[in-house]
C-alpha cells in the first residue's frame, strides 16, 4: 500500500509546498518597493495560513484548529481593510 | 483519486502565483497574481480537504471556511488596488489602456 508511506502523504507534499510559497511571498513583503505591494504579500501569506490551520485539522483529528482558521479569516479580512481606509483619509 | 487531481491543481496554482508575485513588474499585475492564488490555489486544496475527510461535521466547517474565503477576500483586492491608484501609484510603462483614470479623472 503506497498510501502508508509517510514520504508520499498528501498532506505532507501540500504543507510543504505551502511553507515554500510563503518564503516566496515573504521576499515580496521584504523588498516591496511600495505599501501596497507589502500589503499584497502579507495577505496572501495570511491565506496560506488558513489553509495550513485546516490542514493541522485534518493531519491531527482536532477540531480546535478550524475554529482558529475562521477566527483568523476574519481577522485577514478586516486588517487591510482597516489600513487601506486609514491610508485614504489621511492622503 | 478525486482529492489527488485537487491537491495537484492547488499547489500548482499556489507555485505559479508565488512566481507571479515575484516577477511581475508592478503593483497592479501582482494583485492578480495574488489573486489567483487565493481563490483558486486555497479554493482547490480546501475542496481536496473535504473530499479527503468525508462527510463529516469537520467537511461541513471546511466549507463554511471556502465560502468565507470565496466571499471575503476579493473585497480586499478591490479595496487594495482602488487605494493604490488613488495614492498615485502609475502602471507600468508597458501598460496599453488605463480605464479607471478615464472614468474617474
């Protein structure tokens, strides 16, 4: 059974990649010439996030984590968006 | 097999739009870049994650979490990039038609 094996274990492989694009996004955040452009990087890291919360879920069978991945969701969602009016008023 | 072909499909998006966000030349063409990443690469391995689980209460907050991602993160985008124009931040220079500065000059 090939599905033992803890080398090809699917969820091992899409953890991995997601650590690896987030150091990827990460040099974005580092480097961005512009706010924005630092901002773009760190939500898209913070969606990477959400997955890797579910995926701890499913990879430890504890139902504590999807709970956290929806709290943080919301907390994705409101952080730009408060920075983003906070920039327009004040420009 | 159906949660292996939704894996495959999730990570690639996910490794094309960390290059994306890397090589593209500015602000505008990296937003969709990322937003290709969010949608498509989190939509497609959250969907593997429900089809891996089963029919549970987990697949059913799995959902619940899609959805709120589906819903909630190309409002950010919107308000990320109409910030961006506003603050004076041009296209690049290989950029052809620029409509939101026709339409609100």
């Amino acid at each position: 059974m090939v599905g033992e094996n803890i080398l090809v274990d699917p969820l091992l492989i899409v953890s991995i990649v997601l650590i690896f694009t987030s150091i990827i996004c990460m040099f974005r955040v580092i480097y961005g010439p512009t706010v924005i452009d630092r901002m773009i990087g760190f939500n898209t890291i913070g969606t990477k996030i959400i997955v890797f919360f579910v995926l701890l879920s499913v990879f430890y069978e504890r139902s504590i984590f999807l709970d956290l991945a929806i709290a943080y969701s919301l907390i994705n969602f409101l952080c730009p968006l408060i920075l983003v009016r906070t920039m327009e008023t004040e420009a | 097999m159906l949660e292996l072909l939704l894996f495959i499909a999730g990570c690639t998006v996910m490794v094309f739009g960390a290059v994306g966000i890397i090589r593209f030349p500015d602000v505008y063409t990296r937003l969709h870049a990322s937003t290709k990443c969010d949608t498509g690469g989190a939509l497609s391995i959250l969907l593997a994650l429900t089809a891996y689980t089963g029919i549970t209460l987990t697949s059913i907050k799995i959902l619940t979490i899609a959805v709120l991602i589906f819903l909630l993160n190309p409002v950010v985008s919107h308000a990320l990039a109409r910030t961006a124009h506003k603050r004076g931040i041009k296209p690049d220079k290989i950029t052809v038609v620029d409509m939101y500065a026709r339409d609100y000059p």
